[in-house]
C-alpha cells in the first residue's frame, strides 16, 4: 500500500483537518482539566461519528473491550481488597515491622509502592498509602513530603514493571498483543534497577532529616495501634485475594494454558473471578453493591479515546506523524530515542492515559512502515517512557494527583518548586537508567 501523508488530497480535506482540530482541543482542554475529562472524551468520540469519519458500528468496533474488559475486572478485584482494610494492614505491619524508624520507612515505604504497584493500580496504592504515611508523620513527626514524593515516584516506576501495573502499559499490550511475561521479562529488569536508583538518590537526600527520632514523639501510643484491627471484613478479604491470586495464575500461565487449548484473553482474567465473586458471594458481597462503586468514569473515558484516536488512524493522520518523525531521524535509534525522551517529557505534563494510546498507533504504523526492527522495542520505549515521565510533576500521572490532592485536603501546601526539587532528581535518574536499557535492548536485538 503506498504511504499516504500529508499532501495527499485524502487526507488534506475538511473532514481530516476538523478531525484533527477535535483532538487538539478534547487533548488540550484534558490537560486544563476544567471540565471531567470523561465528557470530552466522549464528546469527541461522539463528534467525529457525527463528521462521518465512520458510522457507530464502526466506531464500537474501534474501540479495544479487551482492555476495557480487564480494567472493569481489576477495578472490581481491587475495590473488594480495599473494602477488608487489606491495604491499611500490608502498611501498618510494615511500619511495625521497621519499628517506626522514619529512616527505614523513607526507605521501605517507597519499596512497598513499588512491588504493589507492579500488581495493582497505582491509584488505589498511593490512597492507601497517603492515608497510612500521613498518620505515621503525625505520630513520628517527620517530614510527610518527602516520602509521599518517593513513594509516588516508585509507584510509578513499579508500574512500568509488568502489564498490570499502569493503564499504559495494559493499553499497550492489549492494543499490540504483548503479555504478562513479556513485560516481566523486558520492562520489570530494568524497572528494578531505575527504582533502586531512585531510592538511593531519595536516601542520599533526606537521610540527614530522617536518621533521628523525634524528641517528642510518644512511641506508647504508637504502639497501641493494631494493624490486625484495619481488616474489617475477613470474608472481603478472603475473596479479594482469591480473585487476585486467580487473575496472576491465568495472566502469567497464559502461554500454558494456550498450548493445552484452553484461550485465555487477558479480559477474562479479571472478569471471570470478579464476576465469580459477585455472582456467588452471597449476602455478604450483595450488600456492598461494588459494580456501583467501581470507577465508570475512567473506563467511559478509555471508550471514548479509543474512538477519537482510532478516528485520527482512519483519516492516516496517525500514518503522517509517523513519516513525520521518521523524516527527523534516519535510524532506528534515533526513532526510539525520539519516541522514549517525547514520551517522558509529554507525560510530565499530560494524562498519560491519552498519550499511551495514541502511541499505540505511532507503534502500529512504525511497524508497518518498517522504520523499527519490530514493535517490541518502541513497547517498551514508550512504556518506560510514559511511566517514568510521569514521575517529574505533580500532575504527571493519576497516583501523583491522588497523593497531592490528599495533601491539600489535610491542609498541607505543596509547592510545584518543592515538589520538582524532591522529585526530579529521582525521576531523572530512573529516565537515564531505563533509557540505557533500551539502548541495550536494541544493541542485542532482545526485544
């Protein structure tokens, strides 16, 4: 098929320009979040089906349900766990454990953001770890910001390490077909050395502020706290990590599971115990209404982006920013590395949920067009990039909004030039790191 770009009178009409105008403003008014970015979402889904650009049989088919498939599993998986108090527990035995040393849990807190991110929605982690951190610093005294700060820059980067860590990564490997294992065995490695890295330049930073306890501070009381009493529903708890232990066991046994002719789409993965667990729970799950509870929000609003930017390949608009980059730069390397550092940089200022899935196009087209050896390097390009860009600001990604919103809420002032001087040191380093990685990736051709 020859290249369309530009200048070609397909695409140069007034339906392509409108196309591309909708994008630009649903994108730009997402980033002034003034108004609920589900309703723009869906508002320029809703447009560019109203322009003609494909009829609504079309634009349903356009949209990816086995992503959608397994947010709606792990949002409902992951609302049963929070509902027992599981994640109140995992932090205060951690606390207890480190016998309330505000260096240890500096250093450790940010760990456990890691590993549980890695499983389970960055959001939901810096909730519960923002609740628990907070109540410590007022028991122990000690400076919250900086370990709020490190353990959103290591939930970011614990989501860069499997599939299921951040929606970037699940929009990436169901729109192109990259499993579990894969992103175990490609992104985790290097996600483990960028978040060891940034740990130590959190340490080397706040050690001297946090290696002596507080005159003041009455550890009986402390103590008094039992983390066996945050798990408020035993029977939740029961179920939530049956669920989650079933949705691990199908994701990574996928290939297993194939090869002895059982399918196993990553939607049902998390929908098939969810569902489970709704359907047959009883009483005691019944009562708590969860289907209405999970966030519908998002995932109308992953609908109506696939629809918008499915619309954007329709029209080959996606198929001319490729030609476009590909123009800059001649090799392969200098097309990764222009996808790793843009992608970083965009998503310290952008939702990287948007970002991600037009990059999964860019990918697509990148492929086809042979500009790249093959998909898998700029996945894990652009995962690592997204993911760890998100660490630089504030708004950077979902888990940086919650933790900062949380702050506000209890009347703590976060300044922007704060929040940069804490987290860019840790981000940057994680950046250079993975960015070292993938070039070694391409330089072995292990991708």
């Amino acid at each position: 098929m020859t290249v369309q770009t530009l200048n070609s009178p397909h695409v140069m009409n007034f339906v392509c320009f409108l196309t591309f105008v909708t994008f630009i403003v649903v994108f730009g008014l997402i980033i002034w979040e003034k108004i609920p970015r589900m309703y723009l979402a869906l508002f320029g889904a809703v447009f560019v089906v109203a322009l003609g650009v494909f009829d609504i049989t079309q634009a349903i088919a356009v949209v990816n349900w086995e992503t959608i498939g397994f947010l709606l599993g792990m949002l409902l998986l992951i609302e049963i766990l929070a509902e027992s108090g599981f994640f109140r527990w995992v932090s205060l035995v951690l606390a207890r454990a480190l016998k309330y040393q505000p260096l240890k849990i500096l250093i450790f807190f940010p760990v456990l953001s890691f590993i549980l991110s890695a499983f389970i929605n960055s959001i939901t982690v810096m909730v519960f770890l923002s609740v628990i951190t907070y109540e410590l610093s007022k028991l122990l005294k000690f400076d919250l910001l900086p370990v709020i700060v490190s353990e959103v820059v290591l939930s970011n980067i614990g989501g860069a390490a499997t599939l299921v860590g951040d929606p970037p990564n699940i929009i990436l490997g169901t729109v192109l077909g990259f499993g579990f294992i894969d992103f175990l065995v490609h992104n985790a490695p290097i996600a483990i050395i960028a978040g060891g890295a940034a740990i130590c330049v959190s340490y080397m930073m706040n050690r001297n502020k946090f290696a002596r306890l507080h005159p003041h501070v009455e550890l009986e009381e402390i103590k008094n706290i039992v983390p066996r009493s945050q798990i408020t529903n035993h029977y939740l708890l029961k179920c939530g990590l049956t669920g989650i232990t079933v949705a691990l066991i199908l994701l990574i046994g996928k290939p297993l599971f194939e090869r002895l002719g059982i399918p196993v789409h990553i939607s049902t993965a998390s929908l098939l115990p969810a569902f489970a667990i709704l359907t047959f729970g009883g009483k005691k799950i019944y009562r708590h209404h969860f289907i209405r509870r999970i966030d519908s929000e998002s995932l109308l609003f992953f609908i109506g982006l696939f629809i918008l930017i499915g619309a954007l390949e329709k029209r080959f608009i996606i198929q001319a920013s490729v030609n476009y980059l590909a123009s800059l730069f001649t090799t392969s390397g200098g097309f990764i590395s222009s996808i790793f550092w843009g992608s970083s940089i965009f998503s310290a200022f952008v939702d990287n949920v948007p970002l991600a899935m037009a990059m999964s196009y860019v990918i697509k087209q990148s492929v086809m067009d042979r500009i790249v050896p093959a998909a898998g390097i700029l996945v894990w390009a652009t995962s690592l990039g997204v993911d760890l860009g998100g660490t630089l600001t504030p708004i950077g990604a979902s888990s940086n909004v919650v933790a900062y919103s949380y702050l506000e809420k209890n009347g703590i002032k976060v300044s922007w030039g704060r929040w940069l001087r804490l987290a860019l040191p840790q981000g940057i380093i994680a950046l250079v790191i993975s960015y070292l990685g993938i070039l070694i990736k391409l330089h072995l051709n292990f991708f």
